[in-house]
C-alpha cells in the first residue's frame, strides 16, 4: 500500500507516514545522507535537498510504508548518526473538528439560511475595501490588485465564471498526481475522508473575483473578490482539508515561490509543527513572499504554518465584528477578518453535471484569502518592484504584516492575545506611509524571529502554544509574573510525566519533544486528558517553584496519560516514560 492509498483509507484518522526530514551540520552533504540512510534502512529511499543552506534534505520512501512507532525509532536511529544535527519523521496529521476537543461541530459550507444576511458585499464593507478602491485604484484600467499574482494551494480550480479569467492555468500544478493540470475534478477517490470539492474555487473567488455577477446563478446573487486585478496560480494539493500531505504543501509552496508568485493563501493546516514545511515557507518568504494562513476551525491552537511567525495568521468574525465561535484563537493570531455567511463561489456535480452558484460560506478558510486580497492590493498600489528596490525583497512581508497589524480596528469582544491586533482595514493600509530608512528602523527578519517563542522545536514553548487555552485562558493583559507561574505550572506536568525533575526537563524535551508533542497533537483523548489536568490544577506558585512535586500535589490524570502513551511510542521515548 503507497502513501497514496494510506492517505484515501476511508474511516482512518490515523496520522500517515511521508518520510523523514533531515538536518546535517555542515553543508553540501547530499551524498553522506545517502550513505547514511542506505546503511541504516536499505536502498528505497529517495534523498532530496531542499531549502537555501545545503543542509537540509527529504527522506521519501519508494513503496513501503512505516508505522508509527517505526518510523520514530528510526528518526532516533538517524538522529545518533555523524553529522546529524535532526531527524524528524513526516506525517499527514488528521485535523478535523470532528475530533474530541470538547467543541462543536464545523458549520462548514453548508448554511441555513436563518439569520443570514443577503448583502453579498458585507465583508468587503466591513474590511473598508471599496473606500480602499476608490482613494488608491481610480484608473478603471488599472483593476485592484493588478500585476499581482497569487499561489493558491488547495484542491485546484474549476471553470466557474467569477473566477476563471483570473486563473493562470499553465502555471498550475497537480501535486496528487505530479502534472501540469491542477483542475478540481470535484470527485475524489473512493474512502476519501470528507472530501472538500470546489473548496478552492471558492478561496479563489474571495481573492479576484470581478465585482458582479458574471453569471445568472440558481442563488440569484453575485460577489465580488477583494483583488479582481490578481491573478492566481492553482496548485492541487489535496482531496480533503482534514487530512493534509505536508509533503504537497511544502513542495507546492515552493513550487509558487519558483513560478512567480507574489502572495501566498493557505486555508489549510496540520496539526503540528513539521520542519519540511518551516523550510518551504522560509523558502518562499526569503523570496518576499507574503504567507497568510487559516488558523484552524474548532481547534484549541492556532494550527501551521499560521502558527509560525513568517506567517499572517487569520481568525474569523460575523457580520456583527463578533468573533465566529469556531475560530481558533491565541498568542499566534495576527488578524481577525470576516469568515461567517461569506458569500463565494462554489462549484458543483451531479450525475455528471457541473453547476456553477454563488453561496455563502463559514470557516476561517474564508477570512483567509480575503487577507491575501489586501496583500495583493498593498504590493499591487506601492509597485512590488519598487519596494524590493528599497527594503529587499526578505523585508516586504515583515513590512507589511506590521503595517496590516497596526492599520486593524479593535471591536467589543477583542481581546489581547486571542485575536490578533483586530479586525483588518484596508483602507487604512493602503494609507499607512512606509517605513523610512532613513528616520525609522526596520528590524531584519531573522532578529524579528528571535524574539518569538520556538513553538516547533518540541520544547516548552511547543507545549504552551498547544495547551495555550487552559495555561493562558485566564490571562487578559500581558503579565509577566503570571506567564511565567503558569509556564511553571506546564513544566511541573511535563516533568511529571516524563519521571523527571523541572531543571532537568528541558535535557529530557530536546531528547522526545517532538515525538510527546506529536502524540497530544494527533490523538484527541490524550489531549484532552492533559487539558483536564491543567485545568484542574490550581496555579500555586510558591509551589511551582520547586523542582519536583510532592505525592499529594501530583497531577491527576497524569497515570492515565502514560498509560495510553505506552500503548504505541518508540522504544527510545519509552524508556523516558518509566
């Protein structure tokens, strides 16, 4: 069985197996890798070097498929290598609201029409695009958003009307099936779980769909993207939103930085943090490419790569500027958009037939594209060229993820930390000056990302961005004191579990972080058991402070906790749990 069928079992949420990312100390080390991974696990094994500084390469595997637990006792194999600086193992992760995190179901594409409002331009009202238009874009042949293109990896593109003269088809890509036709074939293969046709077709249309109906619609309506000037680059990486390659998205990512892409929309995500994707995206935005992504429907973290700092990460609201209650919320939002009753385009089969409508939408997979319409609209008015000219091309979308942040209006239910600097104005970013040179320092990118906790580096800070809402729920303004006593609080669990004491967990995390991580971050009932404990855990921190618990203030569940971990973890991880 390939990756392929893996990926199309029906009814298996379980995470599949890709192959193996690899980081060596020095550079240009193609061949050693070779050697290494032929010694270690026999010759059908592809070796491939990505990313910019010659040390990092993909590890794919020609027709078997791993395990679980093989393939992390093989990461650890590869990790006590010569030379091998990291070795992590690569999985298509479910992430599905249908999971047990204690929320509600997605509301999906699929609305009633109940308190629904029948303005198809409401949220572009909202975000100030038209007043946008009209002070910044007044020559009728210089359409908003002209001369940007965008990369779009998704389920690929249909030929609705509201979209496809914005469709760059010869630059798409097909990443299932490795060929230059990224159409949406609106059917996927048997067992899919819960397949998501036209899903990028309507991303597409809230990005550059021309204002007005272009069609008579069984709706009646219309709609109108945020950058009819765009163009857009299809790139099919997936049948389903739930369960993501990482691998397709890396490559198409990369894919649209080599093929001119200006912006990135990803209303997509994994439930946990994967070097192979890092590396794409450090690609791309090395590039000057501005990433924004969907923080996740119904999960109690900000999911990746909206997680990772290069990267806007978008959360939803309604018409009312109230937050939509699936919205996943945190430290690692930077901006709140409208995603509830959007109206979009949505392409259709039956028996056959292909109907083209124009309906409304819920999901942050909606806000996202909206956001990437007003990147477009920002490189499209102050000219890409010439701002490449003046900051190099690394600094536009540090640039402009600040001026996005600080052009945001707050609304009654914003609150720090959870969604981001507000609700985005795109009036009022297209009217922020830019930063001088001369007069106003612009922080380069790598130390801007210094200052930013390594959430994907299997340490503490992993831990905190995913239990963000039961360690930091409570936190309404920044207070130091009280961050730090709950990330006590964290570490005096963690310690716990893993039989170690708290100075010693950070030795003990860099060891099996990232493989503790990948098990809370994939299996729902663990999850759900640790979120109890910390939440039950009355935060304490005189006794916090010290390195070990007592027997009456362990941690309840913690037993249960191990108990379902040893059920299926590498030999190696074993070994840490007792």
């Amino acid at each position: 069985m390939d990756i392929s069928d893996r990926l199309n079992n029906p009814n298996d949420l379980s995470p599949k197996f890709e192959g193996f990312f690899i980081e060596m100390a020095m550079p240009g080390q193609k061949q050693k890798v070779q050697e290494i991974v032929t010694e270690a696990f026999g010759l059908d094994w592809n070796v491939e070097q990505i990313g910019d500084n010659s040390t990092e390469f993909e590890v794919t595997l020609n027709k078997e498929v791993l395990s679980v637990k093989d393939a992390w006792d093989k990461s650890y194999n590869l990790r006590s290598q010569p030379g091998v600086v990291d070795a992590q193992p690569l999985f298509a992760v479910p992430l599905s609201d249908r999971q047990d995190f204690n929320l509600e179901p997605e509301v999906g594409m699929e609305r009633s029409i109940d308190n629904l409002n029948t303005d198809v331009e409401w949220s572009l009202k909202q975000m100030r695009v038209f007043e946008a238009w009209s002070r910044f874009f007044p020559d009728p042949n210089r359409p908003p958003g002209h001369g940007i293109i965008i990369g779009l990896p998704d389920t690929g593109y249909t030929e609705h009307p509201e979209i496809i003269t914005n469709i760059l088809i010869k630059k798409g890509y097909d990443f299932l099936k490795n060929d230059q036709d990224a159409k949406d074939e609106l059917e996927a293969p048997s067992g899919v779980l819960l397949p998501a046709p036209s899903h990028g077709t309507y991303t597409s249309s809230l990005m550059s769909s021309p204002r007005g109906a272009q069609r008579n619609y069984p709706s009646g309506k219309g709609m109108t993207g945020v950058a009819p000037g765009a163009k857009i680059i299809p790139l099919r990486v997936c049948y389903s939103v739930i369960l993501l390659s990482v691998l397709n998205l890396a490559k198409a990512i990369e894919y649209a930085a080599d093929n001119g892409a200006h912006v990135l929309s990803i209303s997509l995500g994994s439930g946990l943090f994967n070097k192979r994707l890092r590396s794409a995206i450090t690609y791309a935005q090395k590039r000057g490419l501005i990433i924004v992504a969907a923080a996740g429907n119904f999960v109690p973290y900000v999911v990746w790569p909206a997680a990772y700092e290069e990267v806007i990460a978008v959360t939803g609201c309604d018409v009312q500027r109230e937050i939509w209650k699936g919205s996943a919320r945190g430290q690692q939002v930077d901006v709140t958009a409208p995603c509830d009753g959007v109206w979009c385009a949505k392409t259709k089969k039956k028996n056959g037939e292909i109907e083209y409508d124009v309906e409304p939408g819920t999901g942050t997979s909606l806000c996202t594209p909206q956001v990437a319409g007003i990147a477009a609209l920002w490189l499209s008015y102050h000219g890409r060229d010439q701002l490449i000219q003046r900051y190099g091309a690394e600094k536009i979308p540090f640039i402009f993820n600040q001026i996005l942040r600080d052009s945001c209006e707050q609304f009654p239910t914003w609150k720090p930390n959870k969604f981001g600097a507000g609700i985005v104005n795109a009036e009022k970013v297209l009217a922020a000056p830019l930063p001088d040179n001369a007069t106003r320092s612009i922080i380069a990118p790598a130390q801007a990302l210094e200052q930013h906790p390594a959430i994907d580096s299997g340490k503490l800070d992993t831990f905190a961005h995913l239990f963000e809402e039961q360690v930091f729920d409570s936190q309404q303004e920044t207070n130091f004191m009280q961050v730090a006593e709950d990330n006590n609080k964290l570490q005096a669990h963690l310690a716990e579990l893993l039989q170690t004491t708290e100075t010693q967990l950070p030795q003990r995390l860099k060891e099996v972080g990232q493989e503790l991580a990948f098990y809370f971050a994939t299996n729902p009932e663990l999850y759900q058991q640790l979120a109890e404990t910390l939440k039950s855990e009355n935060s304490d921190p005189n006794q916090l402070k010290t390195r070990t618990l007592t027997e009456s203030s362990k941690p309840k569940n913690l037993d249960s906790v191990r108990e379902i971990l040893l059920q299926n973890v590498s030999e190696v991880f074993k070994t840490k749990l007792g």
